[in-house]
C-alpha cells in the first residue's frame, strides 16, 4: 500500500497528473473566454494579411511576388486600387497593431489550456487523435506566425529566408487550423460563457466552480496567488501596454511618441522638410553620392524609343503636388507629406502613350541590393493623378535618405513600391 502510496505521489509531481496543475484560475470559462477574444481578432489579422499581399500586386509581375509558388493560395488576389489614398496606411496599421496586442491573449490562452498537452493516454481515439493534430498545426503555426511577424516589425530578420514566404504560409496554416478547431469548440464555448455566467459574474467569484466535465479545472487548486480580477489585468493590462505602445506609429501625431517598442516609433527622426521617417538609408541601400550627383539621369523606354533626363529637364516639366503618406509593411506610416514632381502619366507620354492609357510599368533604382530595388507598377497606378516621380518634398529638395534625385510616390501602396533613386522607367515593361 505504501509503495501505491509513494507511486501516485510521484506521479503527481509530473505534468501527465492533472493534480501537477494546481492554478484555481485554470478552467473552460477561462478558455472560452479568451477563445472568443482571438475569435474576433484573428480572422481580423487574416483578412488584413490577405490584403497587404494583394497591395503588391504579386500578379502583375515576378518581381512583386515573394511566394511564387502558392498555387490556389492566390485565388482571392485583385487590382490593388488606388483610392482612398489612405488604404494601405490603415490596413496594415491595423494589421499590424491588432496581431502585437493580442500576443498576451495569445500567450494567456496557451497556458489556460497546458494540462491538455500532457493528457494520458495521448491517443483515445481517432477522432481525439485528429483532434490532437489539429492543435499541432494551431499553437505551432500561431506561434511561428505570431514570431516572424514581431520579427518583421522589429526589422530583426533572424529567421532562415524570406519573410514574406514564412509568414504567408505560416498564416495559411495557422487559420486553416484554427478555423477548424472553432468549427469543432464553438458550440461548447457557448455553453460554457452561459452556464458560468457572464464576465462581472466569473469575476467578482473567488472560488472555482468547475463542472465535472471541466478537465481544465484543477482537482485539487492550490491557495490563490492571483485573483480572478488580476488575471484579467494582467492580461488586458499588457494587451493595453503594446497597443499603446505601438499604435502611435500607424496612427502619428503626438501619440507617435508612445509607440516605443515600434522600430519608426518614439518621435519624427529630425526636423526639417525631410525629417520623417525611413526604412532604408542611401548609405545602407549601396547609393552614393557621386551617383546621384550631376552625372544622374532618368532613363526613360517605351514605343517611341528611349529618353534621358536630367534632373534639371525634369524640373523644367509641368510639376504637381500629392500629400500622401509613405506605409510599410512593418506597421509604421508617416504623416502626409507634400511632394512635388512629374505626374508618372506626363512621363509616359514623352515615350509614345496618351496620359489615359498609361501602361504597367517597370521602375528601376540605383539601390545595388534589396528585394525591391526592381518593381513593377499597375497601370492604374500609373495613371492615377497624384503618383509622381517626386523632386521635392514638403517645399524642399529630396535628400539622399528620402531618394533624391527622384523618387516614386503611389497613392495607397506599400513602401517598397515608392522606389527611391530612380533610375529607369520602362512603360509597357513589367519583367
């Protein structure tokens, strides 16, 4: 007897023995609840994630398209437009901010649910083994997915390859998991919320009340180190921390100053009529002065053959203004600013084509390195009125960090379509 003794003793110590979880606040209100917060939010990342995607316009060109091989995973892709100009600022604002504050859902969620992981026996059967699986792919892909993103934002690229070819499959595998586990635990989590009534309700008790069939509940809670009211600050408390925290970089003004833990956060980088922010730097690009210099010119392609201008010839065409925003894909965007150039439309009709029937078109920097140093842009980006081959910014010349001598500017579309140092334009070429 003794020995049994001793044996459950030991078992007990070990994370196979429900009575090694001994936390009074584990339990399925808990898990549903906070099931039902990443029930709003993830869907929410996917959809924005789908649309920073199609903003490259992957089916226009091989250059604007990292995930060359995703098959039927592209069936959803449009015409990224053009209007409102704002569109891609917001989109991946929210993108961006929504999936950083919900990492302590996330996390939260995780440990509300561990004594499942270690269940004895694994496998009851085929249907609890699919089950098993299917969580394999949901914490495994959320949490690569949650990774690589944060990642990204931070511009720490520790990972082997491509972002955007890790972080858009990881997604595909994460939601498809994760749409299937809500199929299967909606209707429980429903009834869950109702039995144990509502938040004030869970809340306001300190004793856990657990249903027989709660396998989440300790059998045998330890003393309380944590009410159910701290839990929900903590949680809601840090998800509050990193929205405040980093929303200020898509959102700008005053509250750019709280966004400390974002890369393009904390304040403009200087004063001045070019003293907002950036990705990449000229020194950084490979860009240098003496290319930059008198010896730049455009070269501009199409039907008629090919054009050289200088900056000078440039300057002397009809120039425009846009006040637009630069967005990235990490989550930051700057203010409006006013830029001063040649509408990209007047360009093309130097080289053969009516403003209106501008083409897609290849655009070419100086930048030496860089996945996008070569992009392609849609014709109706090209013939939208305010997309440029800016010159000047905020009423002075651009400066080598911001692309002089010339830089792209396109309403709604993604940073790295806005190529800086300019050296070709080929109209009608997207290869």
């Amino acid at each position: 007897m003794t020995d049994r003794r001793d044996l459950r003793a030991l078992v007990d110590r070990l994370p196979v023995s429900p009575r090694f979880w001994r936390s009074p606040l584990r339990g399925t209100w808990l898990t549903s609840l906070l099931g039902t917060v990443l029930l709003a939010g993830v869907p929410l990342l996917f959809v924005t994630g789908l649309l920073s995607y199609a903003a490259y316009n992957p089916d226009l060109s091989p250059l604007n398209d990292k995930t060359p091989d995703k098959g039927l995973l592209g069936f959803y892709l449009f015409v990224w437009p053009t209007r409102p100009y704002w569109l891609y600022r917001v989109t991946q604002g929210v993108h961006v901010t929504v999936g950083v504050a919900l990492i302590p859902v996330l996390l939260a969620k995780l440990w509300s649910v561990i004594p499942r992981f270690f269940a004895l026996p694994p496998v009851r059967s085929v249907s609890q083994a699919l089950d098993r699986l299917s969580l394999l792919f949901l914490v495994g892909g959320g949490l690569f997915t949650f990774l690589t993103g944060v990642l990204n934002v931070q511009l720490d690229y520790v990972f082997p390859g491509s972002f955007y070819r890790l972080h858009f499959y990881g997604a595909w595998v994460f939601m498809s998991a994760f749409a299937a586990h809500a199929a299967l635990r909606i209707p429980g989590t429903v009834r869950t919320l109702r039995e144990h009534g509502g938040p004030r309700a869970y809340l306001r008790s300190t004793t856990a009340r657990p249903a027989s069939s709660d396998d989440l509940a300790a059998p045998d809670p330890a003393p309380p180190t944590l009410s159910r009211r701290g839990l929900a600050a903590l949680v809601g408390g840090g998800s509050m921390l990193l929205l405040l925290t980093t929303a200020g970089q898509s959102i700008g003004g005053q509250l750019r100053r709280t966004a400390l833990f974002a890369p393009h956060g904390g304040g403009d980088p200087g004063d001045g009529p070019n003293g907002f922010q950036i990705n990449k730097p000229a020194a950084l690009a490979g860009v240098t002065d003496r290319q930059t210099g008198e010896a730049w010119r455009l070269v501009v392609t199409g039907p008629r053959g090919q054009v050289r201008l200088s900056r000078a010839d440039l300057l002397a065409m009809p120039q425009h203004t846009a006040a637009l925003p630069i967005a990235c894909v990490e989550g930051w965007s700057t203010e409006n600013q006013h830029w001063r150039g040649v509408r990209l439309r007047d360009l093309a009709a130097l080289v053969g084509y009516e403003p209106d029937d501008a083409p897609d078109t290849l655009v070419e920097s100086l930048q030496l390195h860089g996945s996008f140093r070569r992009a392609a842009l849609r014709h109706n980006q090209v013939r939208d009125a305010d997309s440029l081959l800016a010159l000047q910014v905020n009423g002075a010349d651009l400066s080598p960090d911001h692309g002089y001598p010339a830089r792209v500017i396109v309403p709604a579309a993604p940073g790295v379509l806005n190529t800086k140092w300019v050296a070709r334009l080929s109209f009608g070429r997207v290869a």
